[in-house]
C-alpha cells in the first residue's frame, strides 16, 4: 500500500440513487470506469444509465439486494472491480461489509473497519472522545442495565434528558423523557426498538440540550497521517430528526467558535485513526456551548454544501484518498468562500409527508447563476416504493446569505414535478418564515411552527384559487368541446343504426 | 369570433364561484368569476398543461381530474377545484344550485380518519367540525364549508383516506 | 437622479431566450417584477412563463417585434415598467433606442447613448482608443475613400490586410485580402454588406494580425466614477466569427500581461465615460502583443463564466448602477478563483450547422459538482426558426483547468436533446481535442481541424454502430410484434368478410 | 421463454451485418451480430427509447425512422441504419440479398448536392465517388458502400438534400 499511488482502473457503486450518481460522477471526471449495482427496481435508474457496466443483484427490497453483501461481492468479482463507493445508507456505516472488502482484496473507500466500529457504537464513541478531550453531552457513565440505574443517572443530570441505544444513529432509537414517570415507558420502547433495528438492545442515558442546533464538521483524513477539515454545515431545520434543509456557513458560530469546533473535529477524528471522508456532528446548545454528538464515518448527503463554498470536490477527494494519495491540499489552503443552501427535494406530500412513488411525468429543474442540482430521476423515471423518495438535492450559493435565499427562493419558484407529488411547497415555506430567514432557529423550527400549508388557498378568494379556478373551467370547457364533437360523432353513428333498424323492421311488415 | 359563454359552478375551500367563459378568439377567453371580467388567453402546451396570460399575468397551470374534481397545480401551490357545469340551467337555477345542492366534502391530503364530530342528519353551522383527518403528526379538522344539513358521512375513524376522496356529504 | 438610490419596482426585458430568462432571475433576486415581450411565436416561451407581466409586441419576425422601438416603448408605458433591460443582440446598442428611453423618463440599463454610438462606429472608437493611449491593430487613419488609397495604405501596412466596415462589429462586414489583386472585389463586396446591414458603407482597414486569440475584459462601472475590470475571457473558438466555446481565465495571458491589459480595459472604459457592464475586445498575436478590437456596450453571452470565476453576478450589478448603487466591490477585492468553462448549445445540425429548428420532445440537462445551465427552453417547448436556435449555455466550473475540462466533458456526455439536432457532438469533438485541452489554440483552430464527425462511426465496425444496429433491430422487431397482432386481427376480419362473400356467391349458383 | 430467432441485415456507413434476435425472457434477448452472441436486456423507456444493457453495458439509444431507414442516437453519436427484415428467407437468400439486393445510398446530413462524379448505369468499385454534397463550407464525397452497378441516381447538382434522403441506388 506504501508503493506509488495510482487511482483505480474501475469502481463499484454500492447504492443507488443520487448518491450513486454522484459518485459515478466523479469518477468520470477522474478516468474512472463505474460498475453500477441494481434491484429489479432499479434496472432502468439514472445511476444504471450513466454507469460504463450495471450488474443486477436481486429483486426490489433493499434486504434482498443493495444491503445483501454477498451480492455486491459477487459483482465486483464478476465485473473486475478494484474499489467499492458505499455512498451513504445501505452498507455504507456496516464495519463486516468494509472487512469484507480489504480481505477480497477490495479498496472500500471508506474509513477502516475499526474506525467504523467504535463510532457506529455510540457508547463507545463518547468514550473515545471523552478521552481525547472532546466535550460530549453530560451523560451516564457507559451502557445503563436496570431501571433503577437509570432513574438515579437521570436524577442526578436533571430532567429532561434522552434515552439513547447504544447502537442507533441518525434520530433512530431514541426518546425525549421529561419526568421520572416516563423512564419506564421510554426504556421499553427504545430497547424493542433497538433491537428490532439493530439486533443490540443496550442503552444510555443523556441530558437534553435546550433549543440545540445541530451543527455539524467534514472532516478529510489521508493514510499518512494528515487531518484537515473544511469548516461547518448546519442541519437544525430537521422534521422528526431527519434533516430537510442545511447551510453553510452556520448562522450560529462566529469566528472563534468556528476555529474552536474545527479544531476538536480535527483531533476526534485523529484519535480514531481516521481515514477518508467523514463528519463530527455536534449539539450547540443556546448559551454557545458545543458538544461531540456523533461522528459519520461515510460522505453526507449535505456534502455538496462544503463542495460550495470550499471549492473541494468531496467525493473526488475521499477516491484519492482511498487510493493512497496525500491530501492535495493544506488546512490553510481551505478558506469559506460565500453561503450554500440545500433543500431536499423528495417525492412525498408536503403536508403529510406520505411518501408519494410513482412516475416523473414531468421534470423541469431550475438553472441560472448559483444553482445546483444533483438529482437520481429524469423526466419519465419511477421513484420507487422501496427506498428514499429523493427526486433531488437542491442547492444555491450565493456571495453572502442574503444572496443564497433570494436564489434558492428564486429556484424552487422555478422547479416543477409532475406525475409525483413533493415537498417543494414545504420547502418554499421554509424559505419565507422569518425565524430562517433571520438566522435564528434550531431544531424546533419546524415541530413548532409548521402546520401545513392551509393557509395558502384555504379561503379560495386569493389569486391562485381564481386563476385555479380559470384553468378548471377551461379544461372542463375544452373537454365538453371534445366530448361535443365525439358525442355528434355517436349520435350520428347511433342514428343510421337505429335508420338500419327502422328500414330492416319496415320490410318485415 | 365570440361563442356562446359557458358557465361552472366551482367549490375551492368551502368557497363558491360562478365562473363563466366566451371564447374571443383562438386562443382568448373572456372570462368572469362572480361577474368580474378576465381576460385570459390560454394555450394547452401539454396534456392538461395549461400556459395563461390572465390580464397578462402569465401563470402555466397543471390540471388534472374529472369533471366534478379537478387538482390544479399553479403558482407552486395545489389547489382543489369542484366544479359543475352550470350552463344548461338558468341563473336561478343556478343560484340553487349553488345555494342548496347537496356538495361533497372531500380530503384534501391523504391521511387517517380519527375521529368524527357530527352525524348524519345533524344540522351545522358553517365552519362546524365535521370530522379530523391525521396527517402524520398533525389533525387537521373538516369543517362544514356552509350551514346546512349533513346527508351522509362516507368514512369511519381508523379508515385511511386519499387526496379528493369524498368525507361526507352537506346540503 | 443624484438623490438616495433606490431599486426599480418594475423592469422590463426588451429581449427573449436565456438571456430574457437570465435578467428575470436577476430580478427575481432582487425584489423586482419582471415584464416579459414576446412575439407570435413565443406566446409560450419561458421567458414569458418566467415573468410577472406579458405583452405581445407584434408578429414573429423580429423586424416586427423585437426590433421595433416603439412597440417596446408601447408595452414599458401600459404596464408601468421603470426600467429596461436590453439583453443583448436585438436593440442592445441601438443609440437611438437608448436615448427613446431617456426621454420617455425609463432608465436604459446600460451605457449613456454617446458611449454606445462612439463604440458602434468603429473608426471612432480606434481613434478614441488611440487618444486615450490605448494600443490599436495598426491600420488606416480613419475612414478611406478611394480604392486607390486603399491599395497605398494595405501597402504601407504589409499583406494580409482586413478590410472592414466602420458601423460593423461581431464578425460581420469584413473580408480577409491576401494580395493587391483581391482589394477591389473585397471593396465591393464589404462596401455593399455594410450598406444593406448597417445603411452605412464607409470602410477602413487593418493590419491582419497571424494566429490571433481572442481575449476579451469585463467592465463594471458605476455613476459615481467608479470603473474596475473583472479579469478575462478567452473566446477563440470561434466558428466562421462566431463564438462557441469561451473560457476564463485564458491559457494565453500570464500575471503581468493580465494586468497590464485590465488596466488598459479600465482606461479605455473611463476615456468614453461608460456606465454599466462592458467588454473590451482585445488581438492577442501569437507574439503575445495586444490591440484593441473593439467595446461591447451591453451584456455579453459569455458572461458566466466571468460570474463562476469572480462570484460577482454581473446582471444584477448592471441593474444596481443603472439604479445609482455605487459599485459594491473595488478592485481589489475581485479575486478570479478557479477555471471555467462555457460551451453554446444550440439547435442546429453538427456538421452543417444548420439551424434545426422543432419542438423539444426530450431535454436532459446534467447536473452534480460544478455545472451551471442557462436555458432559455424548456422540455415540450419551440426553437421558433425566426431567431437564434439556442437551447443553453453550458458551464462547467472546477479549481483548474484539468478538472473544468473534465467536468466539461462529462456534462456534455450526460446531455441529452431529442426532437432537434444540436451542436453537442461538435462541442464533445472541441473537448477531447489534443489542440483545445492544451490550451495553445488560436482562432483558427475550427477552420483548421474541424472537418465534420465522420470518423465516428462511418464503417459500421464500431461498438456504437454494433449498439445502434442492435437497438435498430429491436425496434424493428418491437413493431413487427406489434404489426403481427394487429395483423392477425385484420387476417381474421378478412377471412370472415371472404366467408360472406363466398356464402353469398354460393346462393347465387 | 425462447422463441424463434428473427434475422436482419443492417447497413451502416457501408457496412453489412446480419443480425439476428432471439427473445430469452420478458426483457431479455440473444442478439448475433455477424455470428457473435451479445446478452441485450431491452426496456422501453419511452415510445423509441430503450434502455440497454449490452453484456451488462449500459446504453440509452433514441430509436426513429421507418422500417429501412432508422436513425439511432446512442453515446452522444447518431448513427444512421438501414435495415432488412432477413428471417422469412433462407440463409441463401439473405447471403444474395445480402450481397446483391440494390441498395440506396442516403444523405448523411442535410446539405447541397454540388457535384455527380458517377452516372446511371456505370459500374464502381468499393469506395468510388458517386457524388459530393457541400454542407456549410465543407465538401464531402458520397462513395459507393460496395462494388456494384449505379442503378439510379436521384438528385441533380444544385438540389438541396435532407438528412436520409435518397441520393443514389446501387445494386
């Protein structure tokens, strides 16, 4: 591995989707030949269609394909590749599927499994960064066994605090307990859960930050030895934990913070023997304190923000890394440049958030000066029923924040789908509130003050329902003209019938 | 070119109209809603993709739906429209109609019925709960778009509903 | 107009296609409604949809509509606009369009009408070029009469000479003369080009300068006395005169040479008292000498590239000097970081480059890390025959040339157009050409290398030809299938019709 | 799910080959170009776009045209395929069909036919002129595809020509 580096002849995407897409992406722009995988689901994907080879590995469920490691090992084996893009999901957090790889001889690029491993624990992970100096949550003292434990722990941190699995990440196995009559109820839930979700029933206790934002580190890491990072992304506009719109730069750091954050980001992900891509989450509490939550030892869906205003290619940059090239650039060479936002635009019902699959009868995707868009679909693909509803990441960039409100506003004015419906009207109504755009929100934003979306045309006197009413009253009008002409088309057919009928039982007088 | 003008009845948000076109031209409509001209000058670019120009305001208008309920996608925004061809009748009969004919509460977003408020037969007010429909997290209430007088509820608590699905009927 | 500066409520956009569509962006950022004009034939155009307000301004010639001062006055008075975007092309340097605006109280979002008829005449502007210091393409002193001071001053300049038009400009009214022998036809010939397209025959001549590049610098200047220059666009690759593929910065200018030419842009900017956005045009010989050629007064085509380099958006700056704004950045702080790369796509055919006019029945537009895409289309949408066939323009940003180039290519592989045929094959050609990723190219270079696509696939024995034989034959059978069954629907409706008639001829015997 | 094999003989650029498609599952064929088996799965994306895989290559290709003259775009490159529905006839008779059946010689881009380098009747070699179509500035040279006789010539110098559009038959 210590020989001369030199990138991979050709490359294995193990996902799906945009991120499949985008990894194919970058290889194209580094001479990089793909292999993509694909459930029936899938066969006629965007990420099928770019690839130079698409290898079918099962039928549509995700458990009888994209996460099915003998499968994706099957493919490369078969089609020759030297190197595995996990992406994010799927496999892409799993330390067997990245052992797998480096004994079949496999680059993963990714951190190595032992690094995985402690950060997929989460127990483990405060543990590692405790000792490092890295400030986590005040909580309990590694995994927590009976009922009792619990209640003193929580008792003495204050209520509220958070039940976590040991095992879980990414807002799942988790729950808010407000008083000690709650602990019971919480402890049974989030341990079913686990261990539903995780196969790993164990749990610890945090205390809850008020009014947190999450905010959030890349980190890159080379294999001899050098860690930089490419500063924040913020993800506090979350719906039940998941994250719907980032920025970048974080509205809440000023300078100092954001040297100081950097820094403890830097030294995490050197005291785990980091390698690759990967991201240091933490909790930034109202008064300004910051600590580690948890770290993310793949790419980010976010990653294009950091792409933005850093000028770095993210997924470039971890395939080089992966084939034992240096960092290409300093920590002083990686400066902030302007403000990115991204929206993710999913097919689901703005209001319900109900997934809504189906077939993309109509795209028309916004462009312009500050514009991207990485997207999975065309025009006329299906979005799929078994997986992640993402039609696309949605991103502007503008000189300042300013800049990047007024374009991405101006963008999703612009974008249509037809055929599924989206959030983009969820997204709009983000980019008007007041609290985004004052800068001033955390991860309540959205619970407390999205309801829908009734306001809008509730009362049918605005413009839009009159002019939704203009276009109703037309097509009906256009379809009664239409139906007109086919109905004397049938009356007149009906009519040397019933003439044939008549001239016949004249005869038979 | 003028033609005949056409008249519909429409039903958005518990709030009635009557709108009536006359076509002016190949492309040009004259069109009033509640007796307010508008001139509208629309082109199909799609199936059921409509370019207008109202008072040259340029809007392109996705209309999808039968003739009783159409979904119209405008201005980024989605907008349920009932609509009934009023033309063959006469004003009055018109006025009746949008006055006293039985309407159709239908769901506007998919979701799950959890409780119901009133019972057929029932006399509400307008703006009386009718019945909550719980879209992921939230209830949202249906309520009685005009007094009058309950005919039927179509659906049960626990029963999940689609967009436009008929809730109950009012008259 | 020296009074506290404020921003127009209403603007409107005396143009159509990407550029109408790109100024209503522009103003969409900036809180400004947005009127659109559109001929007969663009009733459904996006810039129309774009827009807040529509007019029609007449039939679908442009002599008719777009060309028509009064009628675009017409519909800036009816709809209350208080300004006027010229876009470029169409009445973008008409003087006299200019001043109509003065007068009838709208501001004109570009220069003052004097700085536009100066630039336009182009013996004018040698010669204000000239006094002001600024190096020109040797040539005549003025304008020339006689042929027989033609022939003395070609003499004197040394063979070959460029004969031109002094009210020409973008390529047009000049004729290459390599030999006494040719002044006399070249003479005819320009004189009578320029009196049909300009009412103005008078004439001059240059210096030809050999293997000349063609450099351009972007201008800024506000009403407070402000100029400053946004650095370079290389645009030699050019097709009969015609730009098609631009970059920024060139690969022929080094730091000091940069410099020193921004500097002269800056001066000849100043010397005419331009106000507004503007491009001064510069030969560089393959000595690395620079002449002046000529000014653009309005915004250029290429423009984003300037925008993906600097991060300063050039159309809104127009809009904020043509409202009184004083520049917002001064030179010092306009950095250009990284290479950008702008390729025109247009609808027409790739080896005759004939227009290809027709409805877009298909539009995959690529998208991921570093693309922009400035359309003035739509899927379903009409290339009218009447103007310009152009779809997009294509850019591709990355932190160097390599990885622009590499974006690039990959872009114009994903891009997909059906329903009319585009240049996108000619611009795949460019890209992987020895002589563009080198950066040594000069004007040149088309008409040298450039001899159609027919290497590509012309014996059939390649894998794209086996591909398209096999996609051929599927078609082919996929009807055939088709075919069969409703033939075998029309076999048995024979049969039963034979059957009658033979029942029938049967009772006859 | 096999089903007879079916067999054309397609053109390109002057190049013969026989291809022949045999079905193997819903989406799934055998394809023999020249002899040599290629694995196609084939999906109809769109109304004349299919979604390939070429021995597990990925390709998207634009299909349209009657049924002897298609023109295919694929990989960024349009290719243009004159096809013969092969099957009903004996091998022999493809083999004759193959090498003697009177071909027709199309434009390959839109342009202006400027010279004819060949008449009616004469006999050419393998990659002879037979005429020259000027499009823009460019002049290109229309060759002979095959040894053969000029049956027919259908354009006169000065006529200007469409993409496929029959120039010349030569048998």
């Amino acid at each position: 591995m210590r020989s001369k580096p030199r990138l991979f002849r050709r490359l294995l995407v193990a996902n799906r989707g945009e991120i499949a897409v985008r990894v194919i992406r970058a290889c194209r722009d580094l001479g990089i030949e793909t292999v993509a995988v694909f459930s029936d689901a899938d066969r006629c994907a965007m990420h099928v269609h770019f690839a130079d080879v698409a290898v079918r590995i099962g039928p549509a469920p995700a458990t009888e394909s994209y996460l099915v490691i003998d499968r994706i090992m099957d493919a490369a084996r078969q089609t020759g590749a030297e190197a595995i893009h996990p992406g994010y999901g799927f496999l892409a957090e799993n330390a067997e599927f990245a052992a797998r790889c480096e004994k079949a001889g496999l680059v993963f690029v990714g951190p190595p499994p032992a690094a995985i491993a402690k950060m997929g624990d989460k127990v483990t992970a405060r543990e590692v960064m405790k000792n490092a100096g890295v400030p986590v949550v005040p909580g309990s003292e590694g995994v927590l066994q009976e009922e009792k434990e619990v209640l003193a722990v929580a008792q003495a941190l204050g209520y509220p605090v958070v039940l976590k699995a040991s095992a879980g990440g990414g807002g799942k196995g988790m729950r808010l307990v407000a008083d000690p009559g709650e602990i019971k109820s919480a402890l049974r839930a989030v341990r079913s859960e686990a261990k539903t979700a995780f196969g790993d029933d164990r749990i610890y206790l945090e205390k809850f930050v008020v009014g947190p934002r999450h905010v959030e580190f890349q980190i890159l890491a080379d294999r001899h030895g050098h860690t930089i990072h490419l500063f924040e992304r913020e993800c506090s506009v979350q719906r039940r934990h998941q994250k719907v719109i980032e920025e970048s730069p974080s509205p809440a750091l000023d300078a100092k913070m954001r040297a100081e954050m950097g820094a403890v980001a830097v030294k995490a992900a050197a005291s785990v023997g980091y390698v690759g891509a990967g991201t240091i989450e933490f909790l930034v509490g109202a008064d300004r304190s910051f600590y580690f939550l948890e770290m993310n030892t793949r790419i980010q869906v976010e990653h294009p923000l950091t792409e933005l205003v850093t000028g770095v290619d993210l997924v470039k940059a971890q395939i080089e890394i992966a084939a034992g090239f240096p960092l290409a650039l300093r920590q002083d060479q990686i400066t902030q440049v302007g403000h990115a936002i991204e929206c993710r635009v999913y097919a689901e019902d703005p209001v319900s958030f109900f997934p809504s699959p189906g077939k993309i009868e109509e795209l028309q995707v916004p462009g312009g000066t500050g514009i991207r868009n990485d997207s999975g679909v065309y025009q006329g693909a299906e979005v799929p029923v078994h997986y992640d509803p993402m039609i696309s990441k949605f991103l502007a960039w503008g000189r300042n924040r300013d800049e990047a409100l007024a374009r991405m506003a101006r963008g999703l004015a612009e974008y249509r789908v037809r055929g599924v419906a989206t959030n983009l009207p969820f997204h709009r109504w983000v980019l008007s509130h007041p609290r985004f755009r004052s800068g001033q929100y955390d991860t309540n934003f959205v619970s407390e003050e999205y309801h829908g979306l009734e306001g809008a045309t509730a009362d049918g006197g605005g413009e839009l329902a009159q002019v939704a009413a203009i276009a109703a009253a037309l097509a009906a009008w256009g379809r009664r003209k239409q139906g007109s002409e086919t109905a004397r088309g049938q009356r007149q057919a009906d009519a040397s019938r019933w003439r044939d009928q008549a001239r016949r039982e004249a005869v038979r007088e | 070119m003028g033609t005949k003008a056409v008249s519909y009845v429409t039903l958005i948000g518990g709030r009635r109209s009557v709108v009536e076109l006359q076509q002016k031209g190949p492309s040009l409509f004259s069109v009033w809603v509640d007796g307010v001209e508008r001139r509208v000058d629309s082109v199909e670019i799609a199936p059921g993709s409509f370019s207008l120009l109202v008072d040259d305001r340029p809007f392109v208008a996705e209309v999808c739906g039968d003739a009783e309920g159409y979904t119209v996608d405008v201005g980024g925004t989605r907008v349920i429209v009932q609509l009934t061809d009023a033309s063959a009748r006469s004003t009055d009969e018109v006025a009746a109609a949008t006055a006293a004919g039985p309407t159709a509460i239908r769901a506007m977003m998919p979701g799950r019925v959890v409780a119901l408020l009133a019972n057929p037969g029932e006399s509400v007010k307008k703006g009386a709960g009718i019945l909550v429909v719980e879209a992921m997290k939230m209830e949202n209430e249906v309520t009685a778009p005009a007094a009058g007088k309950i005919v039927e509820i179509r659906v049960e608590p626990g029963q999940t509903v689609e967009t436009g699905q008929v809730l109950a009927v009012i008259e």
